[in-house]
C-alpha cells in the first residue's frame, strides 16, 4: 500500500471530531482536541468549507459538518445553480459558433436539458429546457456517460436506436466512450435525428469531478465536414466554453 | 490590425464589474469585486465610494490581462452605474465627507413629507417628470447638507462635490482632486429631481425648492461623448459614455426606437419604455426619465417602472431565512410544490415603488395556513417579482395608450427559467431573452464606442442582437385573473404599516 496521505488523514479527524456531536468549534478547539498547529487546522478547515463539507457560523466563525456530506452521492450541484453560472458561457458559445447550445445533466438514466440558449439566426425556435433526452443518442449526453460508469452500463442495457446511426451494441458504447474519455469531448453524427448533428464537452467542478456538459447541435453539413467529422474549429470553441464554466465552478483545468 | 476593445465599468448596487467588449460585441473577459453593504439604522443603506473606486481601479487591469490586451488597445471607457446614490466629497483632498447613501435609502422620507407639504408629492413632477420620494437624488442631498455641521456653507463656496457614482468614477479617473472632470450625464441628472426634463439643464425653481447649491452640480453633458481622458488606471483612454444602469440596459437591448420596452431583473427591477422624442407624463405612478442622448441628437425619452426588491427577495430568503444555499436554488424548492398554496409575498421592504408609490408601506406574508411549505414560499418569492411586473405593464400601457407585444428581458435572475415563464404567463405576452445578457455593462459600452467611432451607428448595433430564449404565455384567463385578484389585496394590506411621526396612516 502507497504511504497514507497526511493531510487527508488529517481531514478525516477533523470531521470525525465535529460529527462528535459538541456542536460547532472554532479553530482552536480543534487544533486543542487534535494536538496539531493552528494554522494547519484553518487550512484543513478552509478547504473543507470550501468543497462544502463543513460550514461556518457567520456570527462566532465556528465550524460544523456542511450540508454537502449529507448528499454525497447524489448529484450536488444544483442544476438550477449549474444554469445561472453558466449562462454566460452559454451565450457566448451560441455567439460565436452560430450554433444552439444545450446544458445537459444526468437525472434518473436520461439527460435533463438544464439550459437551452437558441441558434443565434433569429429563426423560431422552441425552448428545450427541462427535456428529457436518452443519453447514448446525443454529444451531451455521451460527454456523461463517458465519466459515469454505473450510467454508462445502464445505458447499455437499455439503448435504443432512433436511426441506424444510434449506437445501441455495448460494445459500440464502450469503445464510442472510450475515445471521447481520451480526446476530451464528444460527438453524434444523425444519432437521434437524420440530419442532425452535435459536439459536447464536461464541465467539471472544483475537485474535477464532471458535474454536466455543454454542447452545440445544428445541421449535420453546418457541424461536419464531408467525412461527417465535426469541424475542429468548432470542436475547440465548445472545448473552451466548457473550460470556463468549469473554471466558473473552480475546476483547476 | 491589433484588435480593439471598449471597456464597460458596471458599477452596480452590490458589486462593481469591469467588462471587456470586442468588435463584435462579443464578452471577452469580466473582473468581479462586490463592496460592503452598511445598514446604520433601520432602513438606511451606505456605500463606502472610496472602497467602490479602489474596486474599479482593481478590476479594471484585471479583466484587461483576462483579456489579454493592453491599454492600448482600449478604444474607449464607458460607464453604467447604479442610480440616485449620493456621494459628496471634498474637492482638495477627494475624501468623501460621509458614506454614499444609496438608492434604496428611506432616511428622506420625512424631508420628502415636509417638500411635498400641501402642494402635494406631485409639487415638481411637470419641471422634472419625477414625484416625491425617498428615491431621488436631491432630496439625499438636502438631507446630508442639513444633517452635517457646516456642510451646505462648504457646498455654497463650491468646496465640496456632489455626485452619483459616474461623476465619482470620471472625477477620479481623470485625476481627481488635480483636475479631475465634475461632470454627469442627462440620464443620470434625470434622477437627481434638480434637472428640467425639457431644457436638461439644471433647474433654479428646483434647486430652490429642494435646497441645493448649484456651486456643487456636476456639470450636465450627453451619455454619449468624450469627456476625457483617464489619466490613472487605463492612462490615456478616452472616457466616452455614462449612463445609468437602466438606461444603459435600454440601450444595450438596442431598444431604439419608441413603443420598445426592456425589464432588466436584478436586485431591483426595472421597466423602460423608449417614448421617443416625447416627453410622456405618467398619470399611473411611472417616472418619466431621459433613455439615453447621443453626442448632440435629440435626447431620447422613456417611461420608466421601478420595481424596488425582486432579486434582493430572494437574497433575503437565503441570507435571512437560510432556506436555500445560492440564489438559483430558490428554483429547485420552487419546484417542489405545484402552486403557490394560496400565499402572497408583497416585499414592501422599504416601501413600494411603481405604480404605488407608498413609502409607509412594509411587507407581508399572506394566506399562511398549516398547509404551506417553504416550496410555496419560494414560489410566492418569485411570483412576486412576476405580479409586480404586471402592475407596471399595466400602469404602462394606460400611460402610453400602447399595449406591450413583447418583453426583452436580461439581468441575473433571467437564468430563472420558472420566473420567465411566470412573467410570460402574467402578463400573456411573449417574453424574450437576448444573447448578450450583460446588457448594462453592453449598453455602455455601446455609447462609449459610438462616442470614439468605435462603432459607426445604431444600425449595426440592433444587427447585434440576437434572440437566445423565448417563453410563451400559457396560463388559463381565469385562473390569471384569480391570481391577480389576489396580488392585489395582498398589496393593500401592505399600505400604512409604518407610522411617519405627525402623520395618520392612510
């Protein structure tokens, strides 16, 4: 076994001494019941408030147990939060692609539309947001399967095909989201609709962790070239988007 | 080519942002910094403006190394700020002599009684197009200068300074205490009640009545022009616009023309309607105001409904009651339940603002029952932003004899998608959201840039725009009307709470 990490072990005794039930403790209490250097508490203290795993008491500065280890596992980013830091990016993506961009989360083994911003062409078109979308079908929904193993071999179970293009074989999915974990995004070519295609990227949070994913989707001979590969100018324009929502949410990369 | 830039400074209500437009109207990079609210006493709000100019002076070489450019290739500064908040400082040393009073200060409200007296609060709505509130600038002014030993003996030999939060940036960016440029623009004067809508000069009848020396006026220019040259901060840039926030949303919406109307959702709402050339006088609780003058055109008028807590309810219901995390989350709890379970909440915090008008006014909950939960309370938090909408439109299209068609919408809380689609259900109109949200600091950077020829004309603006959502009405008539019945009895019940000293509620 690799040497354990000190600060990670250090972590866990703060939170096991604030779950101890004494109610909230400042700074020094714990750096006291812990036999470690004040400053070594804040800062342990610091990056647990900051990923939300403690919370601090406005008025005495206390510590407790944050509402965030109350919903480990559940999705905990709030997608209405998701859409609000996002929307900026979102925008600017439509802006400068000339494409309609969508937000997608996993909600219950389909891909939740979290936000929608129009082709920038002043057509009409109808708002997307809170559409349910199967997620081996589309870029959006790829981009997160790739980074969820328990719903990528969901989806294998239950994939079903809207074209002949739709990739519903497990063995088409598995290497189909293989390659999109190694180039970083995601695409569908007439998937889920003849004519249609898309380009999508994850957004990651803080920790890194892939929390949705933003990509365009428009006509098949406006997002490919003739060998239906998406054009890499675009490819790179909704990379980058999906950079800075993850830089807006505190991802490193 | 190198490529340029135009810089929007957005000087907002709870943080300042400096924004970086390219060519194309595109963002390119946003600097961030919020300043510190001061609440003193119950209903006074303050600034600290030497915190907010170390803020813009922080942020603006920020967001210009996010952007990767240099000084030099900022065409021009424009400027959009929150309106109405006072500042006065000393002309040798700069240093304020008091915080900044903000707009959402009530701390006027007897002054406002005592000008108001038998003349009544419409005493100067034909010269200025305002009524009396605690809202206004003059009035803040006339307060501070009663309120500070020596104060007003100090403005009248010119000794101290008056100025919204644009005078204050461009009297520092253009060097301050050596030779910094005193001036405002007509959009902002508007919002002082000391300037003549018609002559956009200020006005001796009210100065007089209000009681402010002239001595201590910005001078009075368009929202379009170059009124210098920064010589701090982006040294050498020409400063070409201020404006506003509101109206500087009006002009980033590029509603240019008259019957276009925009509500920009922030902490505060803000309905405006572009009348034109013409000078509409509201018998509804509307503001007449100045939308916007470019360079020396006409000046461009609009009606105007503020809407004084929408966003900042939703603050309060995180900050205050704690139930949700981050504003959004008001959505997600929103949610939870189907309807609003029959409850009301009318934000009468400091009174309410248009078409009502009633400073006494303070908020309620109502139609609690043992069945309600905090799901319902979110959806009442928001409908109340949707029905207070409702009441301006309809203050609006009695005013201008139009009939709203359509809703541009932009600011924070349009990422909202259940708020739009509750505006568009209560007001049965098509509501829309345009690509570039950011359309104060946008607006801005509008002005600026026609200011310096960075862009040639509004044509090319309005070609930037872009349509990025839509929502469409669909709520039952009957079941609106209910609601609305609802609203409206809610917010009687708001009337006369607070007791003014020497006045019966009504």
């Amino acid at each position: 076994m690799a040497k354990p990490i000190q600060s990670i072990e250090r972590a866990a005794a703060v939170l096991r001494l604030l779950a101890g039930g004494q109610g909230r403790l400042g700074v020094v209490e714990v750096a006291g019941s812990l036999g470690l250097a004040k400053g070594t508490v804040h800062g342990i203290l610091r990056t647990l408030h900051h990923v939300g795993f403690v919370e601090q008491d406005g008025g005495t500065g206390k510590y407790q147990l944050g509402g965030a280890l109350l919903h480990l596992g559940t999705s905990y980013l709030d997608v209405n939060e998701l859409r609000s830091r996002a929307i900026n990016w979102a925008d600017a993506l439509a802006s400068r692609s000339g494409e309609a961009v969508r937000i997608g989360s996993l909600l219950g083994g389909r891909v939740l539309v979290v936000h929608h911003v129009f082709r920038p062409d002043d057509s009409l078109q109808t708002g997307e947001i809170g559409l349910l979308l199967p997620p081996h079908a589309c870029a959006i929904g790829k981009v997160l399967l790739a980074y969820d193993t328990g719903a990528a071999a969901a989806a294998k179970e239950t994939a079903e095909a809207y074209t002949r293009r739709t990739l519903v074989a497990p063995a088409d999915l598995t290497r189909a989201l293989t390659e999109i974990r190694e180039r970083g995004w995601a695409s569908e070519a007439e998937e889920m609709s003849i004519g249609v295609a898309g380009i999508a990227a994850p957004i990651r949070d803080h920790g890194g962790l892939v929390v949705g994913s933003i990509g365009i989707t428009g006509s098949m001979d406006r997002l490919c070239d003739r060998g239906r590969v998406p054009k890499p100018v675009l490819v790179s324009q909704v990379q980058d988007a999906a950079r800075a929502v993850s830089r807006e949410l505190g991802a490193q990369r | 080519m190198t490529e340029r830039f135009v810089l929007a400074i957005d000087q907002g209500t709870t943080s300042t942002r400096c924004i970086v437009f390219d060519h194309r109207a595109r963002l390119v990079s946003v600097a961030q910094r919020e300043h510190q609210q001061h609440y003193p006493s119950p209903g006074w709000v303050e600034h600290d403006a030497v915190e907010i100019w170390r803020n813009v002076q922080r942020l603006a070489p920020q967001a210009l190394a996010q952007a990767g450019a240099s000084v030099s290739q900022v065409a021009a500064i424009g400027i959009a700020n929150q309106r109405e908040t006072t500042v006065i400082w000393d002309r040798t040393t700069g240093v304020p002599v008091g915080r900044a009073v903000v707009w959402q200060d009530t701390r006027t409200d007897a002054l406002v009684e005592e000008l108001a007296g038998d003349a009544g609060r419409d005493r100067f709505h034909d010269l200025c197009g305002l009524p009396l509130t605690t809202y206004f600038a003059g009035p803040r002014i006339r307060w501070l200068l009663d309120a500070t030993p020596g104060l007003r003996e100090r403005a009248e030999r010119g000794e101290v300074l008056f100025g919204t939060m644009e005078t204050w940036l461009v009297w520092n960016l253009t060097g301050g205490p050596d030779g910094g440029a005193h001036i405002t623009d007509v959009t902002n004067a508007s919002r002082t009640m000391l300037m003549d809508i018609q002559t956009l000069e200020w006005s001796d009848e009210l100065l007089g009545g209000i009681g402010v020396p002239r001595a201590m006026l910005p001078e009075i220019r368009s929202s379009a022009e170059v009124y210098g040259k920064a010589t701090v901060v982006l040294p050498g840039v020409s400063i070409g616009a201020a404006l506003g926030d509101q109206q500087a949303a009006l002009f980033g919406q590029t509603c240019f023309s008259p019957g276009e109307a925009k509500c920009t959702y922030g902490t505060g709402s803000f309905l405006l309607l572009n009348t034109g050339a013409e000078i509409v006088r509201s018998s509804h609780g509307l503001l007449t105001t100045v939308g916007y003058k470019i360079g020396d055109d006409d000046a461009v008028y609009a009606l105007e409904g503020a809407i004084a807590i929408t966003g900042s309810l939703v603050q309060w219901f995180r900050d205050n009651l704690g139930l949700i995390n981050s504003a959004a989350e008001i959505e997600t709890l929103a949610l939870t339940v189907e309807d609003n379970g029959g409850c009301f909440i009318v934000p009468a915090f400091s009174g309410l603002f248009a078409p009502h008008w009633r400073s006494e006014a303070r908020g309620v909950i109502v139609g609690l029952t043992s069945y309600i939960t905090k799901g319902h309370l979110a959806r009442a938090v928001l409908e109340a932003t949707g029905w207070q909408t409702r009441e301006v439109v309809d203050a609006m299209n009695a005013d201008s004899g139009l009939a709203l068609t359509t809703l541009r919408v932009d600011g924070g809380m349009t990422a909202d998608n259940l708020l739009m689609q509750f505006v568009a259900d209560v007001l049965d109109v098509p509501v829309v959201r345009p690509m570039a949200l950011e359309t104060v600091s946008l607006g801005a950077a509008y002005a600026a840039g026609l200011a310096v020829g960075f862009w040639p004309d509004l044509e090319g603006l309005r070609r930037n725009w872009h349509r990025a959502g839509q929502w469409l009405p669909n709520m039952d008539a009957a079941h609106r009307a209910a609601e609305y019945d609802s609203w409206q009895r809610a917010v009687e019940r708001t009337f006369g709470w607070k007791k003014i000293p020497g006045k019966e509620p009504q």
